[in-house]
C-alpha cells in the first residue's frame, strides 16, 4: 500500500511522519504548483471550489508517482467538503486510475471515535505504535504552527527582505525530518532566536492585521498567493485565525472554543452555518475589538458559507468602524491584482491611524 | 386590524407557501407576498447583494425590498436548518436571516424562525411556532392549533404534487384557482431536475417550464416523485447525500436513468450554486457512461439572454426527437 493524500498547509508533514510511524509507505503529492491547477481544473466542475480542484490535482500528481491508496476526510454537512471525496473518486476513475480511496469521516464528537475509525484500516498496526505516532505527528504540528505564528509577526520587522523567508523554509524542512521531540523543541526554539535577530526594523505606526476566512484557503500558501508573506513585505503584522493545530483542538475538545466563537458572533450570525461561516464571522468581532486595523476575509469562488459570512461582515465593518476587505481566488492567477488590492488597503490603513494621530 | 406579515416569492415559498399562509393566517394576521420577480427586483437585489451570492439568493434579496416598501408590519424569513431528519438545507438557508438582516437596512421586524427537523421530532419547531404565535398575543393551544391545520395544509400541497403538477400549478389549485386546460398531445417526455426555487420563478428561468411545454414536451420535475422512488435512485450512490434537496436531485436523476421513462434529462442550475456544483459532476458523469439517456445542462444567472436558452432548449428537443425517430426506422 502506497498512501497519498492531499496537501493542505503543514499537513502532508503531519501525515507523513504519522504513516512513516506506523510502517506505512507514503508518497507525498508533488507541491502544488500552476500545473496541479490545471490538472484538477480541466477535470473538475466550473463551479467546484478551489479547495476541490486543487485535491483533484494533487491526487493526479500523487497517482502517477505510483501511490494506489488515497486518503480523504469525509463528512456530514452542510459544507460540500463531505462530499468531495464521493465526487473525486468518479472524476479519478473516469481518468482510468486504478487506486483504493479511504474516507475517514472528521471527529464529530470525540477524538478518540475518529482514531479508532482510522486505526480501522490498518488492521496490522500495534495500536500503542500508532498512538505514539500520533502524538508526535501533533507534537510537529504544534511547531510548526507556532513557528509560523512568530514568522508571521517578526518577518514584518525584518532588516533584509527576504532572510527571514529563507530561515523558515530552512527550518522547516529541518522539522519535516525531526525523529524526536527533543529535536523538536531545538529546532523551534533556534528557529526563533534566527528570525528575532533578523528582525530589528521599528515603525511610528505599526500595522496589524487579522486574516479570517475558508480554513483551506488560509493554510495553503499556493492558493492565497501567500497572502500573509505579502503583508509581512508591506511592513504589516499578520494574525492567522485559523491553524491546523487549533482545529484539531477545537474538534477534540469541541465546546469551549465554540462557545466563544457564538458568544462573539451574537448578533450577527446566531448559527453554525457549515464551513468556517461562523468562524469568520466570529473572529472578524474578535480582532476589531482587539482594536486591529483591518480584518483581510479570503475566500474560495463560490463558497457559500463563506458568501454568506462575506455579507455580515460588511456590516461588522461599518459597525466597529474596520476596514475589511474580501478577497475571492478562483483559478485565475493573477498576482498583481491582488498584489495592488493588498498596497491599497495598507495604504488605507495608514491613513486611518494617521488621522488618529493628527 | 390585524397585521401583516410579508412573504418574500423566492427560495422555499415554492415549497412551503401552503404551510407557512395557513400559519400566519391561523394565528390572526393578514399575508402579503412579494411580486412576482420582475426586472426591477431582480436589479434590486443584485444591487444590494453580495456579488458572489448565487442568483435565487440574490432575487430574494429584491423581493425582501419589494416587502419593505409595501410597509408590511413583518416579514418571515425563516431559517431553514434542516427539514428531514439527519438532512441539512444548503449553508446560504442556515443563515438567510442573519444574511438578509446586514445586507438591507431599516427592515421592518424579521420574524426568523428556525425550522429544524434534524433530530426528527416535531417539538423544536412547534415551539418556535409556538413563539411566532405569541407575537401575535396567542396562546400555546391556538398556536399549536395553528400548525397543525399548516402541516395538514402542507400535505394537501404535497400530494397534488405527486399527482404531477408543478409547483407553481401545485399553488395555484391549493389557492383555489382553476388551471388552464392545457393540450395533451405530447409527443416528449422531459424530466427538468433542479431546485424549484430555479425553475419556478418564471423569470429568472425565463420560463423553461413553459417553453418545454410550448414545444410539445411534457415536463416531470423531482417534486412530481414520490419519495421511495427518488429514495431507490439515491440508494445507487455510494454515500447519500447530507443536504436533502441535493439528494431529490441525485436520486431523481438516477431514478430516470435506471427507468428510463423520459426522453432526455434536462438539469438546470443557478451559476455559483455550490451544492450543485457536486451534483451536476456526479449525475454528467453516469448519465454520459451510461450512454442511454440524452443530458442537458443549463445554468442560468442574472445576464437574462432568452435567446440562448430557446436556441438550447431547440436543439435538445430536435435531437430527442431524431433519436425517436432513429429507434421507430
């Protein structure tokens, strides 16, 4: 069995030393690149999301690299991902693939529910090498995600363009190869003392911004343009709402967090609406009381929940008195234009605190 | 006198006007529906819409205008979670209230109850009746009351769809009127899958209905099944589907693959419709392996070009006919 998946941020990282673990061949999706999205598109509806045709092509890529076994999150509704999976393995069969394609439904519930379904596929792994697997791959995801939190924040401040980039990408690569916790901890916390030390630039006015929207389009660098390196290039701190580790927090130990995203979405969206629709929602009320400067909604073409988040959001904005921008990627990869939307919007922001301090 | 409560035409008045009518009215208020969509509310709602919202929710924007200017003392929007059990609606009903309420400015008040039958019991959404009922100064039992005589009214609706009326034709008995008799010499049978929340607004479908009919087509759409049979198409799929309209839409749609009782198969759809987006992929792809039905996409959105949709409609009705014709040679 050669294990393939798609890519989704840090993710094949995760799964990779996961499967490793347990003795399970992998083969990584190629990075998703201009090519990956003309395959999944040519082969996919006009109207599926980016999200979808992305997979779709990751899976091509992985399947022609020799991998025969997909897996592939499920789900119950109402957001379409629950759906993908049913949909891509039609499309990948019609293409004359011949490959075995495991849906694992997502935790609703409890954690342990949704390991035990996984654990069901592979009948010949011990269950406490699994498990040890497991909490090394989160132990990973951690980092990395940590990491990327600090990147976001620090690479705003960077004495030259583009070295902080360079030791991230240089440190994570380091981290895709950890064997230990130990090495972990080490790489992370080296990782850090690089980038502070590259990072000593300090402004009268200092930007922050909140990144909100679809979850996929937040943690794939390739489909946002990497939105947030663009930002961090204009001078301006980045907080991502939404991280893989977070989510596999708020899945295993549901309540809290979503207590709180209700609690801040009151009045304006009194209901999971599937997606990230009340996530959004939620988080845009969190940042402009957290008195950012503006709140960056990204989205992929057509997803509803998010449409329907996009429409309230408007209204958070006038309320709070923050400027938010939407912006919608489909397959279209124009980076100047929203290149010149992110200048104009910073620029807006400058203004406004500009005039606060006139 | 009594107050009025405004119903916008749009989304799910195609399927739940009888029930929701009988309601208001049982509970002593006067109800007051939206114009049929015309050009002016269809601008209006693209106006104050998102761009990205797909084009019935968008029409139903225009339609809660249209109410607003009306001076209605209420207007019901629902918010439809789910309306069978273990089955969501698409995320745009989960949040239809929220949605409108940021997009239109000084409405009058929005009486958003949740309708939810997730859980398969009828209690939840009796009790938010019950409170619609209370803005109204009734008590539990009239309310109750109220519902009851709605859902019976919901039925009634329902089997005159199964007895192979439209929606909209559907309505208009329930309301009384008397149907034009139509000509029955039919030579196509044209089963048109969509939401009816596409089709049946005569002028966002520019009237596909009608002109299928006008073409000597007789039309079935997936109301016109009854449940089993659009259960038995379903149960071909290897996972059913979560939201229960996408599932009429798989299963009716594979019903008449596997009967073959239609000629052709016509699916239309609203451009941007996400859920769609998943069905369409899936009934394309076994309607073109299997070779045996002709299939038909049309997506429609606020660019009205009728032509186009004649000139498509044409072809496909010339096309089933030559097929007929091949097979009587």
């Amino acid at each position: 069995m050669k294990i393939t998946y798609p890519h989704m941020g840090s993710l094949n990282m995760i799964l990779k030393t996961m499967f490793e673990g347990i003795g399970v061949e992998v083969i990584d999706p190629p990075p998703s690149t201009n090519k990956t999205l003309t395959l999944g598109v040519r082969n996919s509806h006009e109207f599926a999301c980016l999200p979808f045709k992305i997979n779709v092509g990751n899976f091509i890529e992985a399947l022609d690299k020799g991998a025969d076994t997909i897996i592939m999150l499920g789900g119950i509704g109402p957001c379409r991902f629950g759906y993908y999976g049913q949909v891509q393995r039609e499309i990948l069969k019609d293409l004359g693939y011949d490959f075995k394609m495991i849906i694992v439904d997502p935790p609703h519930g409890r954690l342990i529910d949704f390991l035990k379904e996984l654990a069901s596929y592979f009948p010949n792994v011990d269950g406490k090498i699994a498990l040890k697997s497991f909490v090394f791959a989160v132990k990973k995801m951690i980092a990395a995600d940590k990491l990327e939190k600090f990147l976001l924040k620090y690479r705003a401040h960077e004495d030259n363009p583009g070295v902080t980039t360079k030791i991230y990408e240089e440190y994570m690569k380091k981290l895709e190869k950890a064997q230990n916790g130990k090495e972990v901890d080490k790489i992370v916390s080296e990782a850090m003392k690089k980038i502070k030390e590259n990072a000593n630039v300090r402004r009268k006015i200092q930007l922050k911004v909140a990144l909100v929207g679809e979850i996929y389009m937040l943690l794939e660098p390739f489909t946002n343009m990497d939105i947030s390196k663009s930002l961090n290039e204009l001078g301006v701190e980045v907080t991502k709402t939404e991280y893989l580790s977070d989510y596999l927090i708020n899945s295993a130990f549901k309540l809290p967090q979503r207590m709180e995203f209700k609690k801040n979405a009151r009045g304006y969206l009194e209901r999971d609406i599937g997606g990230h629709g009340l996530n959004t929602v939620a988080n845009t009320v969190k940042y402009a009381k957290l008195n950012y400067d503006g709140v960056i909604h990204i989205l992929p073409f057509t997803c509803t929940p998010e449409i329907v988040a996009q429409g309230i959001i408007a209204k958070i904005s006038r309320d709070y008195n923050i400027p938010v921008m939407s912006l919608v990627y489909d397959e279209n990869t124009g980076q100047a234009g929203y290149q010149t939307r992110l200048e104009a919007f910073v620029d807006l922001l400058y203004r406004k605190r500009m005039e606060v301090v006139c | 006198m009594s107050k009025t409560v405004g119903i916008p035409k749009g989304l799910l008045y195609y399927d739940f006007y009888p029930m929701w009518k009988t309601f208001f009215e049982g509970v002593g208020s006067k109800v007051v529906v939206s114009q049929d969509t015309n050009k002016k509310i269809l601008d209006e709602g693209v106006k104050n819409c998102v761009e990205d919202a797909c084009l019935p929710v968008k029409t139903y924007v225009g339609h809660v205008i249209n109410l607003k200017e009306k001076d209605v003392d209420y207007i019901f929007i629902p918010r439809i979670v789910s309306v069978e059990r273990k089955k969501y609606l698409c995320s745009k009903f989960l949040g239809l209230p929220d949605f409108i309420k940021s997009l239109i400015g000084d409405l009058p008040p929005i009486i958003d109850v949740e309708i939810n039958y997730y859980k398969n019991n009828d209690e939840f959404t009796q009790n938010e009746f019950i409170k619609v009922g209370r803005m109204f100064g009734k008590t539990k039992d009239q309310s109750l009351k109220a519902y009851f005589e709605a859902t019976h009214q919901q039925k009634k609706f329902e089997s005159l769809l199964k007895e192979g009326l439209t929606n909209l034709e559907a309505l208009k008995v329930w309301e009384g009127k008397n149907l034009v008799k139509e000509e029955s010499n039919y030579d196509l049978k044209i089963a048109v899958i969509a939401h009816p929340y596409d089709i049946m607004d005569e002028y966002i479908s520019m009237g596909i209905i009608e002109k299928l009919k006008n073409m000597g087509a007789q039309v079935y759409t997936m109301e016109m099944l009854q449940k089993d049979l659009i259960l038995e198409g379903a149960s071909m799929l290897s996972k059913e589907m979560f939201w229960n309209y996408e599932r009429d839409i798989l299963g009716a749609g594979l019903y008449f693959l596997k009967q073959k009782n239609v000629d052709g198969v016509i699916m239309v759809s609203a451009f941007g419709c996400g859920p769609n987006s998943m069905t369409e992929e899936l009934l394309e792809r076994l309607y073109k392996k299997a070779k045996e039905v002709p299939f038909m996409l049309i997506t429609i959105d606020e660019h009205s070009g009728e032509a186009g949709i004649m000139t498509r409609l044409e072809a496909f009705t010339d096309l089933l006919r030559f097929n007929k014709k091949a097979v009587m040679v």
